[in-house]
C-alpha cells in the first residue's frame, strides 16, 4: 500500500508530464536564441557569432568562479575572497607550462589542476584552519591580504620569465 512497483523495468525511466513541459519550453528558448542569433547574423555578418560564443565563455568562466565560491561557502562558512586569484594562479601554471614545457594549453590545464590542488590544501592546513572561531571578520580579511601577496608573487613571476626568455634568447637557445 503506497509503494507500488512499476508494471515494467522501463516504466520508471517515463518522463512525466512536468518534466515533458520543462524539456519544451527549454527547447523553445533555445530556438528563439537560435532563430534571434541568425537573423543578427545576417544582419551584421559574422562577427555576431564570435560575440555570441564570447560571451559564452566569459560566462563559462564566471559559472565556474560562482559555484567554486558557492561550494567553498557551503562546506567552509565564509566566502573565500581570493578565489579569483587562484583561478589566475591556476590560468598562469597552465600558460607557463605552454610557453616553456612545450606542451598544449589542455595538458597544461591538468598540470594546473594539481598545483591547485596542493595550494588549497596548503590554504586549508596554514591559514584558514586557524580562522575558526575568530569570528566573522578574520576569514574575510585575511583572503584580501592573501590576494594582494598573490598578485604581487604572479607579477614577480611574469618578469622572471620574461628575463629568463631573454637571456635564452641572448644565448641561442631559441627551441626552447
């Protein structure tokens, strides 16, 4: 009584009708995208189309910021604000791997991953471990001073890099 099992194995996977009414008015959106999109297009040309698909990379990217600090808010009790800076620090690795590692941008992109990992779990065990129960201002304030020490480091970093090419430049080492 009250829990009653499907007549077949399949019956289950049934889309309701609610769930049949959201997939529609969904695809209909997407079409009236589609449709404004290309009658843009063959308005301006397309140069639209490189606006449109930047835009869904720039939000794809905020996407990405906006659940790490949602996440982050959840599972910790406070926003951490530096959490920009280490998407850059992340963005930096990958490049850096690029430029002098020889390899593309998606290998980079693991190798980011892992630094990543590791300075969070630095952040975790050095600082912010210590911020509990010091009240809501020191988880605030602290990432802000972290962001500035971060930004300082990665400017630091740049132009060593830039020095380094040169000097391998000066010398003839130019494959690498």
């Amino acid at each position: 009584p009250g829990t009653e099992r499907p007549r077949s194995r399949w019956e289950a996977l049934r889309p309701t009708p609610r769930f049949r009414r959201q997939i529609f008015r969904g695809l209909l959106v997407a079409l009236i995208f589609i449709g404004i999109v290309a009658g843009l297009a063959l308005l301006f040309g397309i140069s639209i189309l490189q606006y449109t698909l930047a835009g869904f990379v720039v939000g794809t990217i905020v996407m990405v910021a906006a659940i790490g600090l949602t996440l982050i808010y959840g599972i910790r009790g406070f926003a951490n604000f530096a959490y920009g800076d280490l998407m850059t620090l992340g963005a930096y690795v990958a490049v850096v791997v690029n430029l002098f590692g020889g390899f593309a941008l998606f290998w980079g992109s693991f190798v980011a991953f892992g630094v990543l990992a590791l300075v969070g779990i630095l952040l975790e065990v050095v600082i912010f471990s210590r911020l509990e129960g010091r009240g809501p201002v020191a988880p605030i304030v602290n990432p802000c001073g972290e962001c500035r020490h971060w930004r300082f480091q990665a400017g630091q970093a740049v132009v060593q890099a830039k020095r380094l090419r040169l000097a391998m430049n000066d010398l003839g080492w130019d494959r690498y």
